[in-house]
C-alpha cells in the first residue's frame, strides 16, 4: 500500500505507476485512485521540483499520495502547488513538526468539555469518523483554559497522527488505501452572532492549519441540525467551492439520519447523533474513548516525554 517513493531519479512513464489508477477524464479527482494524463504530467513536474530545489527532508515520509493531496489542493496549478508546499515545508522546519509527539496538551480533558471533539470508529468505506459538537463550543472559556499557540500545537499532533497512525491502520484493516476522514459537524441552534468574536478566531485557527498544511484530508462532510441562516449562508459560499469540494459536503436539517446511515453503520454512530454507540468502557462516552483500528480497545493511549507523564488519546 505504500507509494512510490521519492528518490534521486523520478520515473516519468505511466507504467512505472501501477499503484495510480489512470482515467480518461477531465474531471478526474486526481488521486491515485482517479487520475488522468495532465494531471499525472503536472504531479511528474512537481516531484522534480522537490528534488532540483532540496524541498523534501524525508523521502520516505512524503510519497506520491501525500504529494498528490496539494497537487489537488491547488488544481494541478504547478506554481500555485510549489508556493504552497514550500511554505508547508517553511513551516514544517520552523515549527518543529518532526518532534510534535513530544507536545503534551495537558489540558485536553477540561478543553473537551467546552469544545467536544474527536475521532470516532469509520464509516462503511473504512475512513476514521471526526467529529466536531460545534453547537456546543465555548470559545470564551476554551481560551481560559488554553492559547491559541497550544492549540495549533495539539491539532498540528492530531494531524500528523491521522496521517501516519489512523489512515494506516484503517488501510490495513480495510486492505486499501485510506487517506480521508469522514467529518462529522452539529451546528444545531448556530446563528451569526455565534460565528463572531473568539468563535471566529478558533474555527479560522483550526480550518488554516487544515487547509494549508494538512489539504484534501476530508472525503465526506456532514453538516447536521442546520437552520435556515446556513442554508442561505452556504448558498452564498458555495460558489467559491471546486466541484469536487462541494460533491464532498451533505447539508442536513434534523431528519439527517437516513442520509447518515448510506455511509455510517448505527453501531459506529455515537447515541447523542441518533446511533446506537454508547462506548461505556470510556468515562464521558464515545469522544472520550478514540476507538477504531488505530486503537480497538479504545482505551486511552498512554503517551510519555521527557517532561512530562501525562496522557492523551491519538
């Protein structure tokens, strides 16, 4: 399952890509699942890029799928696609990201409960479930408890653990490759005047580190409890979406669970969105528990550094 590494030579010939799925389409997703001939040109060119300008540190970490994530992120645009992986790679160095397990959120429990999150189970195709209780979200309070600085550090861990312990552990238990999670987001009761103030300057925080660090990490997202006022807003943005973005993105009133279960098994689907999943092993329930192959037990992980011994779930 694992791609063709970046390496002093880069292969040019479509033969030499068995693990890409070449299609006859222009609106091919461009992964290596569905990709069509320009795209796979531009991909070509940009590896080159990486090696001619010394972009890449870890060839081992940074294979084609994980390349082909900003290729798609900027339209297979190459200048747009080497801008931005050169400042994903800036920022990688500056902030120390190859020594993020080392980063201890000491507060994560007293920040779940005013911002409930996590990851969840997989759907029915084997993605990992994240889940974020956005109607429930105290801005004011969460950034009482910790910093904007800290909170960029947990969701830069969170990421890098998706990518190199969850979307590897749901491939190996699906036996094909897993490089998306499914979102999961309650807005029941938001209106405006609850996406201002400190509620604006954390889900920009968090949807900055996601969209230009971490890009096309997402393979379905479910709005839930919607109202009205979404509705118009989303009416407005969506144009602003690519095609396959807005594909991505289900809309759903309160009446969202028949839609639900076409991707999500009851069993998967936490009771308090309408499942049947309760997680009584893990006191708080199932965003407390972090179950799924990356953790069957669902037990917390424990997780040590050289200053501290606390825990956190991956």
């Amino acid at each position: 399952m694992e791609g063709n590494k970046i390496g002093l030579e880069i292969k040019s010939d479509i033969k030499d890509y068995p693990h890409f799925n070449f299609v006859d389409d222009e609106s091919a997703e461009g992964s290596s699942k569905e990709i069509n001939q320009s795209q796979f040109n531009i991909f070509i060119k940009f590896k080159k890029a990486c090696i001619n300008e010394n972009l890449i540190p870890n060839f081992d970490y940074f294979d084609d799928y994980y390349l082909l994530r900003f290729c798609r992120a900027r339209n297979f645009d190459l200048e747009k696609i080497l801008k931005m992986f050169q400042k994903f790679i800036t920022w990688r160095i500056e902030t120390d990201v190859e020594n993020i397990d080392n980063f201890s959120f000491k507060e994560f429990d007293d920040v779940l409960k005013v911002y409930p999150h996590g990851f969840h189970k997989t759907d029915k195709r084997g993605n990992p479930i994240y889940y974020q209780l956005i109607n429930k979200l105290n801005a004011e309070k969460l950034f009482k408890i910790t910093t904007p600085e800290r909170l960029i550090k947990y969701f830069t861990q969170t990421s890098e653990n998706m990518m190199k312990y969850r979307f590897t552990a749901c491939s190996k238990v699906k036996g094909e490759l897993i490089e998306g999670s499914c979102v999961i987001l309650d807005i029941e009761g938001i209106g405006i005047t609850d996406l201002l103030g400190k509620t604006r300057v954390f889900l920009n925080l968090i949807s900055k580190v996601g969209q230009d660090y971490y890009p096309c990490n997402m393979t379905k997202m479910f709005l839930l409890n919607t109202n009205k006022f979404f509705g118009l807003v989303y009416n407005l943005i969506k144009g602003l979406l690519d095609n396959r973005t807005r594909k991505k993105i289900e809309i759903l009133g309160n009446d969202y669970k028949e839609k639900v279960f076409e991707y999500i098994e009851p069993e998967n689907l936490p009771t308090f969105l309408g499942g049947t999943c309760t997680c009584p092993q893990a006191p708080g329930g199932c965003l407390y528990c972090d179950i799924g192959p990356w953790n069957p037990s669902g037990k917390i992980i424990k997780c040590k550094n050289k200053d501290d011994d606390s825990s956190f779930n991956f």
